[in-house]
C-alpha cells in the first residue's frame, strides 16, 4: 500500500474541491422534497450551524435572520449515498504479506483519485476504506468522505477497523487460509507468554541487584507514556506476567494482533460463501468478537441467511444482487435474490455498489433494484444510508437529516432510487462540495469539448 503521486493525479487535483473541517455561521436549505429518511416533508427546510444540522421541517420552520438561505424549490434532498465497505481509491488493495495488521488504509489512500471524484459526482457522500481480500488479515480501514486534498480533510473516523478474510486468497484452500489465520493468534499468544516470564525474570534480576546497591537494567525513555503502561494484555487467562506487558515491548504486528483479541477493533470479516459464513462465525465466536463484526459477503452467501440473523453488527453484501447456480438434476439455472432473503430473515444488511456492471453499478441502482424485487423502500435506503453508518459506529452522523448530525446531504432533480436522477449538488459539513453547473470535466464530456 505505498502512496503514488503522478503527474496525472496532480492535474485532477485540480478538479477535486477541498473540504473544510465545517462551515461557519448558520445556512437554511429549502427544497421541494427533504427525505428524512422517516418521512418526507414537501417544501421543506434544513438549518445547519457550524456545520451540523440544528432543525428539519417544512416551509414554517423559524429561520433565524442572518443565516444564509438557499433555495431549491424543484429539488429533492436526502442524506447522500454510504459505501459501507470498498477497496477502491488507493494505489494497492494488498501487500504481499498474508499477516498484516500494522498496515493502515490512510497509508495508501490517494485523495486525488478520480474514484473519489466519480463518487462525489454519484452523490456519495461516505465510504469505508478497507484492505482487499487477497489477504489473512489485511489491515485497518478507515471513513472517508470522497473529497479534500488530504487524508486528514477527508477523514471522518480512522476506528473503522480491521480486515480479516475468511474466503481463501487466490491458490489458497479453506483449510489453509484458516490454518493461517489461526497459527497468527496462537503465535501472538505464545509470544506473549515468553515475554511475561520475561519480565517476570527481568523484575526478580533487578530486585536481587537492588539488594546489592547496583543499578537495576532499565529501558531506555522514549518519552511515550502511553504505550509504556502495564496491563496492555486483557484477553484470556492470567499467565506469568500477564499485567507487566505493554504495548512497547511489542512488535508492529504483535500490537495490531493484540488490539484485535482484546476486543478493540472491529472486524470485517470477508466470507463469500455460505460455508464461509459457518467457518466464519464459529471463528469470531470463539474469539469473542462475534458481537463487532461485519460479515462482508456475496449473494452466494444467502444460504447462510439464518446464520447471519442477528449475528454481529450486520451484513455488507458486494457485487451482484443475484446468485445464480444450476440445479444439479434438471441443469436449470436457477436466480435467488439474496437482499430478499436477508431482510425475510431478519437479517441487517448493507448494499455496496458493483462494479462487474457495465451500466448503472452504484448504490442507487441497487436500491432501485432491491425495490422492484420486493425489499421495502425504507429497508433499501437504509441500507445505502443509516445501515453503513451504523456499521462504522457513527450511527446519528451520517446518513440521517436530524438534528445533531452532520450537516452532509445530497440534492437531485429527481428520487434518489430514480437511475434517471441527476445530482445536482452535494454538501459536507454544510459546505457545498460538488456543484454540477461548475464539474468541468462532466461538462465537457457531455458537450463534446
């Protein structure tokens, strides 16, 4: 994941709008629709101070007298399109390296990419940013909005967590995959077993040198007290001493190993098929982690709907919508639509774009979709909206027009689960970002230039 800079992505920079942390002052924002995701006002009005939302409601709501208003009386505005989960947007989705949980997104993510442009100008206003699935354990993700000209402007949260891949990498098996997986822990624990008797020998050296008036061996000061501090190890059993680690006498790897089996990262857990699925959650159950996990799957993945019922924190389905196998005696091919059978299921789920389409790929079309297949409209925009939010534990942030939120939304001449619909504009953080009438390179695709 190294971080490239051309030329090339220098002259789109040029294009790509910078974000600012927040606007400052108050703005009122009418439309001829605000979705709220609950309801829909008609000729309603948003307030946004200081870059959050303070008040939805309609034509009547008080505006105070020096905000700035703007007025979209044919618009419709709505919270903006969240990718749950993508690997696009940095120059490598994976190391070579099958183990690696000191890797970090932000390290690769190239904020000039013209992804992130194609996705402002979509109308997305918040992705996830993970490690692909070439990997064991690929590293920590993090949100990102697809606009700024740093890391730092883009970010809205580097505690997304941490990529860990159940499907085998490509010549990978099942078996092995897991074998790795498995040998990474139990490594980690053996390691930290040595280390504790260690310390344990290190303290008992000191106290008998202390007896005889000479200087105890002592580590150097880094000058960081953090990460020097005892009882870095709260998983599992007490061993010989368990409370004298700390995260400095750890390796990069070791650290990012431990995070995840003390429970303080959220996993994302690549499972594309069904069996997957089973191996899946029996590995995080006995790990303990079963209750912070994404399940990152495929539509192959709906024979283990009942599996995925209430377990973990939901469900980011990727791809195609369809899952389509033949019947083994008729040699039919027979079409499941896998949004449908996880929401009869009870299952939470999220909808990533796809990118195996030629035409329409984003999140509005697979909404659309799930719609006309019988999902309910209010299940098929959460899931491109409050659902990926609530995934990344900024539930009542993004994806929602209520009071306390961001001030980050989408206006169209048209329904967001309308394929027809243009984005007209997209705010952040009440600052408008994207404006169609100024988006240069759209302009002169569309008018030959």
């Amino acid at each position: 994941m190294r971080h490239l800079l051309t030329s090339s992505a220098l002259a789109c920079a040029l294009l790509l709008p910078s974000v600012l942390p927040a606007q400052s002052g108050t703005v009122a924002i009418r439309a001829g629709r605000i979705l709220t995701g609950d309801t829909t006002i008609i000729d309603g009005t948003l307030l946004i101070e200081n870059g959050r939302i303070t008040a939805v409601g309609g034509a009547d709501l008080e505006v105070p007298y020096e905000s700035i208003m703007h007025e979209y009386p044919d618009a419709t505005l709505f919270a903006g399109f969240a990718e749950a989960h993508t690997n696009s947007g940095m120059d490598r989705a994976n190391e070579g390296v099958p183990i690696a949980p000191f890797l970090n997104v932000a390290d690769s993510i190239n904020p000039v990419a013209t992804f992130f442009e194609d996705e402002l100008r979509a109308g997305t206003v918040a992705m996830g940013v993970l490690p692909g699935n070439e990997t064991v354990i690929g590293g920590r993700g993090r949100v990102v909005m697809p606009a700024g000209m740093t890391i730092d402007q883009m970010t809205l949260t580097g505690d997304l967590g941490m990529k860990i891949v159940i499907s085998p990498k490509r010549g990978w098996s099942r078996s092995a995959q897991i074998a790795e997986l498995r040998e990474a822990f139990e490594g980690l624990d053996h390691r930290l077993r040595l280390l504790g008797q260690k310390l344990v020998d290190e303290g008992t050296r000191n106290d008998i040198l202390a007896k005889h008036d000479a200087a105890p061996d002592r580590k150097p000061d880094d000058a960081d007290r953090w990460d020097s501090q005892a009882g870095a190890v709260r998983f599992g059993d007490d061993f010989a001493g368990k409370d004298l680690i700390s995260e400095e006498d750890l390796s990069d790897q070791d650290r990012g190993l431990l995070a995840i089996r003390n429970g303080d990262e959220r996993v994302w857990l690549a499972c594309a098929t069904a069996s997957d699925v089973v191996h899946g959650k029996k590995w995080v159950s006995d790990m303990g982690l079963l209750e912070q996990t994404v399940f990152v799957v495929t539509a192959a993945a709906w024979k283990a709907a009942a599996e995925l019922s209430g377990a973990g924190l939901g469900v980011v389905l990727q791809g195609a919508l369809w899952h389509v196998e033949r019947n083994p005696v008729t040699y039919k091919e027979v079409e499941t639509f896998a949004p449908k059978v996880f929401h009869d299921a009870g299952v939470t789920f999220a909808l990533g774009s796809n990118g195996q389409l030629l035409g329409p790929n984003l999140q509005g079309y697979q909404a659309a979709t799930c719609v006309r297949e019988g999902v309910p409209r209010s299940v098929a925009l959460d899931a491109v909206t409050r659902v990926p939010a609530q995934m990344w534990g900024l539930e009542g942030q993004i994806g929602t027009l209520t009071a306390g939120a961001d001030g980050t939304f989408v206006l169209l001449d048209g329904d967001p689960l309308d394929v027809s619909s243009r984005v007209l504009e997209v705010w952040m953080r009440g600052i408008r970002t994207y404006d169609r009438t100024t988006d240069e390179r759209l302009q002169r695709l569309t008018e030959g230039r």
